[in-house]
C-alpha cells in the first residue's frame, strides 16, 4: 500500500494540466462568487459531522501506526490547486480487465454506478478486455507465482503503462481497470490492492484479495470503498485523518471494513466543490444506490444526511 499512496500523491504535487479551464475568471464578482459558493458548501456540509467518529488512537497493526500523515482539510485541499475534471477530460472510466465471472461482472457494474453517484460524474463502463500476459514459466518480466498462495500475479507496472495508457480516452478523468488476477508493484513486495498514476489518469485495482467467497454484501462494500478511495486520490485528495472516513489510508482489510463508504464532512466539501453539485442532490442519489443494491442501513444514513443538509 505504500507504494501506491506514494506513486499517487508524489505525482500529485506535480500534476498541473488539468486546471486551467476551471479557474474563475479574474475580476473581483467572480472571486466573491466563487468564494460565497465555498462559504456555503462548508456550512452545509458542516451538518453532517455527527454522522462521522473522529479518528482514534490507532491499533498497532493499523495504517496511522506505521505512517506519519498530518490530514488535508478542505480549504488546504483549494489552496494546493488539485486536479479536477475539465469539461474536456470529464468521464470516469471502469474497465473490467480479464475474465470476470457472474457475480463479478455484477460487482463492477454497480461499482460504477457507485462512482457516478459518489463524484457526480458521467461514468462508463468499457467492454471487458482481455487480460494477455506471459507465463512465470515462460519467464515472462510481467508476471510471477505469488511464493505464499502459489498463484500468478500481473505486475502493475506492465497494466499501467502497456494496456492502459494506449487506450485511454481523450476525455478520461481517470481510466481505473479491475482485475481479477493478483497484483504485485516489484519484487520488493508481496502484493499490492492496486495503484494508480495521477500524472497519466489510469489506475488498476484487483478484486483478488477482497474477496473471502462467504459474505457478499462485505464483498460489494470493499470494492465501493476502494474504488472511491482510489478515485479521489485521483482527483489529488490526500488521506484523511481527522475523522474515520472513506479516504483514510488502510493497512489491512479489518481496517478498510471498519471504514465507512462514505466521505466525512472535510473530504466530502471537496468531493462537492470538484464535481459542483449540491450536497442535498449527492446524498439523495447515494441513498437511492444503496437502497436498490439492497444496502439497507447505508440508505438509511444517506437519507437522514441529505435530511440534515437541507436544514439552515
Ligand atoms: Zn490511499
Ligand atoms: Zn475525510
């Protein structure tokens, strides 16, 4: 997981060509607008703070034991212009990569209804592709045989850089593939969930290891909190500290469970201002997700969140 969170925000401090287009214009009525608007998004969103715990002392075996991370608030997040979407470059793109069975295809189909809902963005979800590597045996540099669960892992360097990057679409936010097939960044390391590459908008993300096969509400709830996650370090959000949110960095999948799948009052201010829309309308499509795909207590506390915005 370092690697990723590395890869990820290394890249976002250098990451500038997405911006331009979003600036407001420079006369005095659009700089108050503009800052009225964030006034405003702040205060609204300021009503959900009972939904979420304030971040802990950490367990010895989770992520804030082991990585020194000071948080990002909402006005830090403005002051180091991230990357948006554009209306050029707008769609979010889910790319199912390999052979994916039944309840797997189900899983990304609602995975990318999640992500439109959750960042208001269009979101597409491409044909499958087929995932062709060489074998270990075969001595092939892309992938391996994992020495612990004897199975062949994809390195994610070759997804990045070898299939992703030549199909991106010109108006790609993000292109973000899932796969099957385990993964592994070098040698250095025994797997990683996935990674991602702001500065070239792709990232790839496998089921492999969020998967026990007995609960699959736990299953569909990983993979939502994961792809939001990975979507927003796409969008240059950095790891939330202040509260138990979706992007709080995980160490293990205890971790990412006890998490919520959603953002707290900080990240979501962010997620609101990048995608423009209104918080009400946010919690509302979320709330109707969950109830569709049968996350009944999810619902719930989306519905009572959009409840709360809407109060003066
Ligand atoms: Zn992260
Ligand atoms: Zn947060």
């Amino acid at each position: 997981m370092r690697n990723i969170i590395f890869i990820l925000l290394s890249v976002a401090l250098s990451f500038s060509c997405l911006k331009a287009e979003e600036k407001p214009a420079s006369n005095m009525t659009a700089a108050r607008e503009a800052k009225k608007e964030i006034k405003e998004l702040r205060d609204s969103i300021k009503k959900i703070e009972p939904f979420f715990k304030v971040m802990g002392k950490p367990a010895s075996n989770d992520w804030l034991a082991s990585h020194t991370e000071a948080g990002q608030t909402f006005e830090e997040y403005l002051d180091a212009d991230p990357t948006k979407p554009t209306k050029e470059r707008q769609k979010i793109y889910v790319l199912p990569l390999g052979t994916f069975d039944a309840r797997q295809q189900k899983l990304i189909a609602q995975t990318t209804e999640y992500l439109a809902a959750f960042y208001d963005l269009p979101v597409e979800q491409m044909a499958a592709k087929p995932l062709v590597v060489g074998s270990p045996k075969d001595g092939s540099p892309n992938t391996r045989q994992n020495q612990l669960t004897k199975k062949r892992q994809i390195k994610t360097g070759y997804i990045l850089n070898d299939v992703l990057m030549p199909i991106l679409p010109r108006d790609a936010a993000a292109l973000i593939a899932f796969t099957v097939d385990d993964l592994y960044p070098d040698e250095s390391m025994n797997y990683v969930f996935g990674q991602g590459s702001l500065e070239n908008r792709v990232g790839v993300w496998s089921l492999f290891r969020l998967d026990d096969h007995t609960d699959e509400r736990g299953f569909l709830l990983r993979t939502l909190k994961i792809a939001a996650h990975e979507t927003g370090h796409m969008f240059s959000m950095k790891h939330c500290t202040k509260y138990e949110c979706v992007m709080s960095g995980t160490n293990h999948l205890g971790e990412t469970d006890s998490r919520p799948i959603d953002a707290c009052p900080e990240c979501s201010a962010k997620i609101c201002w990048l995608s423009d829309t209104k918080p009400t309308e946010r919690y509302a499509r979320l709330a109707e997700f969950c109830r569709k795909n049968g996350l009944t207590k999810e619902a719930e506390k989306f519905t009572r969140k959009a409840e709360a915005v809407k109060k003066i």
